[in-house]
C-alpha cells in the first residue's frame, strides 16, 4: 500500500515540477540583450566624478576653485585644480580640474566636502583606455564637451 | 529524359527505385529534423529558464544549427593514444544503421511509407538494439574510465528498459492483430489505442525517454559525474553523428508513440503527413520538456523503477488486455 501511495505522490511532484517549467516557459523573459541594451543604472552607482554646470551661466560650471576637493582627496587623485576670474563675475571660473581615475577609489570625500556643490558622480560605467593617462580626466574639458553634445 | 527514366526503372526494378527515393526523403528528414531540434531543444530550454536562447545567427537563431555543424565539420578528428582503433572508429558510423533502418517502416501517411514490413515493430525493436551495442563499442573503444563507466551504464539501463518498453506494445498489438506500423495506424480510424491503453502509454513513454538517454535517465551521458559519458574520447564529425542519432531517437520513439497509441496519421482536415509530424513534435517537446524539469535519477533507483514497477505493471496489463480480449 505504502509502495502505491509513494508512486502517487511522486507521480503529483513530478507534474507540479511540469507545471512550473511550462509556466516559466510562457513568462516574458528577464535576461537583458547586454550590446544591444542596457540596463538602467542604480542613482547610487559611482563612476569618476563630473563637474556640474551653473544653472544660471551654463558657459561655466559651479566650481568656484576653492581646492576643498583637492585637500581633502585621501588618495591624492585630484590636481591642478586651477581656474580665474573673469570680467564682471564674482567667482573664480575653473579652467582645469585633473582627476587621476587609476588611483580613485570613488571614496565620495570631494563630493561631500565641495562647498558649492560642484561634484557629482557620473554614470560612465564603461570608461576605456590604451595607456595609463587615457585615466587622467579633465573635468573641465569633459563638462564643456558634454555641454557642446546637449 | 523521361526515357531514360523510365529505361533505368525497367531495368533496376520499381521496388529498387521507390526504396532508393525512400532512403533518400529519410535522409532529409533525418538531417532536417536533427538541425530542427537542436534549434529547438536550445529554443525551448531558454525560454524555461526565462532567456531567450540563440538569436544571433539568422532570423530567430534559425541558422544557429548550420553555424554549429560547420564548427564540427572543421574541426580535426583527434584520435587519442591507446584507442581500440577498430571498435573506435566503427562506434559512430554503427550507432547510424538502426536510425535509418527504422525510418523504413515508419508509416508518415496512408501511403507515404518506404516499405511496410508485416514484422515492422520488430524490425524497430531488434534495430534500436544496436544502438546500444555501439554505445558499448564507443564506450569500450575509447580506453577512457569515464567512457567505459557510460557504456556499461547504458547497456543495463537498455536491457531493463526494453523490456517494459516490449511489454507496453504488446497488447496494442493485440488489440489491432497485427504486427504491421500501418495495420495499427489504420486500426485506430475509430478511437485511438491511447484511451483503452492509457498504463500502456504512459509505461512506453517512460522506457522510451530512458532508452534514448535522455534526462532523467541520462546516466550514461550524466555530465556532472562522467563528463560526456561513452562519448567523451570523439570529436568533430564523429561527436556530430553521436548527436545526430540521439535527436533522431527522439523522434523515432515519438514517431512510434504516435503511431501505436495516438492515431498516426489520422485526424481531420489536414493531410496524414502534417498531423503525423504535429503529434510526434509534440511528444518530442514533451521530451524537451522533461529535460529541463527533472533532474537526473539514481543509478538504483533507474533500474529498481524498471524491474520492481514498469516490468510488473505491464505484465498485469498484458494480462489483463488478453483476458478481455479473449473474452
């Protein structure tokens, strides 16, 4: 009797287990086609950092050129933080920002310690290079190559 | 031309030259049905596991199958050191015969059949046999533990399996008195053999996912325990034809199914020949279907399930089938 019951029962688990297959079969599928498209990147993901524009002027961006940034890097990732004055504005407009990415651990500590704001993170996921300095980011540079593409 | 044709046929023969067609529509069906499944068996474990499964090549991936036999056919033929050279070589090209030879008496349509044999049944079952005397052969052959261990699991998985499968055809053929695949598929014009025979039906279908290897009897093959089984040592083509004959198995033993306990070719509107392949390509994505929901028994548990249950449970069938007909 037990040998039957057994054989009933394994003979239900084995068409639960044919249920579920079937029904994952007609699901849509979750898998993303990766060249073709991409995934939506996390608001938390951090790539190297990016310079925001002034709402205000969008020719020059928050940066006031104060060297927070530049002190307070643990990794000394961040030089030549450098920039002028120009006519008939109250703050100093950056004209070069370099961000050494190969020794950046995206720690977060220029982001939060800019005064103005000034620092994000970019979503740049897949960054390239054939040598070392292809790392070696002008952030200025970068936000007036960005503003030239919107 | 036309001629000449005809000379040619008076000279051969009819029967030689409607054989010769036979052989030759068997092989395309074989070749196209083996690139057919491999797309599908692809396809199908893809969407089961919520991807999509080959899309690159061609509409759909459909090219994905010529793609893969090209890669196989450059590849080179390794031969490793220390094979049975005979016995190694011989395994593939053997393990080709019963495929085809069964092809023979496999009845698609009321006409479409390249011979009907009033033994046909029994050319199938002694044929598909040699499947398992060349898996033995590879097996044995390769001088490779892994190979030998697949080879001597498959021929006592087979020897246990057969017999079921013999005893669930049994009283089909005796329901329609005849031992021919056509006699059976015409006897079912009225109602199918499925619904007298249900237990007959359901022990075939087991014994025939174990006789093709298939999960969740692949223990010859088993992947995470001897790596690709009796067919670890080959490469390239001789891999391919190891291939091939498992995916036209599945089809055969689907083929057979159909034609013994789900009506052939018969049913309305359409032609025989489109509802013979639409019922054996649903028994084959049931098959497919299997694979990718069960996983792989134990070596005990395959045989105890054959000897203790299938075995008895037919038997009982047979019985009781005789008796009613008798009666």
């Amino acid at each position: 009797m037990r040998v039957v019951a057994d054989i009933i029962k394994g003979a239900y688990s084995l068409i639960v287990g044919m249920g579920v297959t079937i029904r994952a079969f007609f699901s849509p599928v979750v898998t993303c086609q990766y060249p073709r498209e991409t995934v939506n990147i996390s608001p938390r993901f951090r790539s190297h950092t990016k310079l925001v524009g002034d709402p205000e002027n969008p020719d020059r961006t928050k940066c006031i050129v104060c060297g927070m940034c530049e002190r307070n890097c643990p990794s000394h990732s961040i030089k030549k933080v450098e920039g002028e004055k120009k006519e008939g504005e109250k703050k100093k407009t950056a004209t070069s920002y370099i961000l050494d990415f190969t020794t950046c651990s995206q720690c977060g500590i220029c982001v939060e310690s800019c005064p103005v704001d000034a620092l994000e993170f970019s979503d740049d996921y897949n960054p390239v290079g054939l040598k070392r300095e292809d790392f070696h980011y002008d952030l200025v540079k970068e936000y007036e190559k960005r503003k030239k593409a919107v | 031309m036309c001629d000449t044709i005809i000379n040619i046929v008076n000279i051969v023969g009819k029967e030689v030259v409607r054989t010769v067609i036979g052989l030759v529509g068997v092989f395309i069906v074989v070749l196209g049905n083996a690139i057919m499944l491999t797309w599908t068996e692809r396809k199908v474990a893809g969407h089961i596991q919520r991807r999509i499964g080959p899309k690159e090549v061609g509409p759909f991936g459909l090219l994905q199958s010529f793609a893969d036999s090209v890669k196989l056919l450059g590849k080179e033929l390794l031969t490793p050191a220390n094979v049975e050279k005979p016995l190694y070589f011989l395994a593939p090209t053997l393990i080709f015969v019963p495929v085809l030879v069964t092809f023979v008496v496999i009845p698609f349509d009321g006409f479409l059949q390249v011979k009907d044999i009033n033994t046909g049944i029994l050319v199938i079952l002694a044929f598909s046999s040699l499947t398992v005397l060349s898996i033995l052969i590879g097996g044995w052959g390769s001088d490779n533990k892994y190979s030998l261990i697949g080879a001597v699991r498959s021929v006592a998985q087979n020897i246990a399996y057969e017999i079921p499968l013999l005893l669930a055809l049994l009283p089909v053929i005796l329901m329609a008195n005849s031992f021919s695949l056509r006699d059976i598929a015409e006897a079912q014009r009225g109602a199918w053999f499925v619904v007298y025979q249900p237990i007959a039906f359901l022990i075939f279908f087991v014994a025939s996912v174990a006789e093709t290897n298939r999960t969740p009897f692949d223990l010859p093959e088993a992947e995470s325990e001897l790596v690709a089984g009796f067919h670890t040592e080959y490469s390239g083509m001789r891999f391919s034809l190891f291939f091939l004959a498992e995916y036209t198995n599945m089809f055969i033993v689907s083929a057979i199914a159909v034609t013994f306990f789900l009506g052939g070719y018969q049913g309305p509107i359409l032609p025989g020949v489109v509802w013979f392949f639409i019922k054996t390509y649903l028994l084959v994505f049931v098959l497919l279907w299997f694979r990718w929901t069960f996983p792989r028994v134990r070596f005990d548990q395959l045989l105890n399930f054959s000897w203790k249950i299938l075995i008895p449970v037919s038997f009982l069938n047979l019985l009781v089938t005789g008796g009613i007909l008798k009666l």
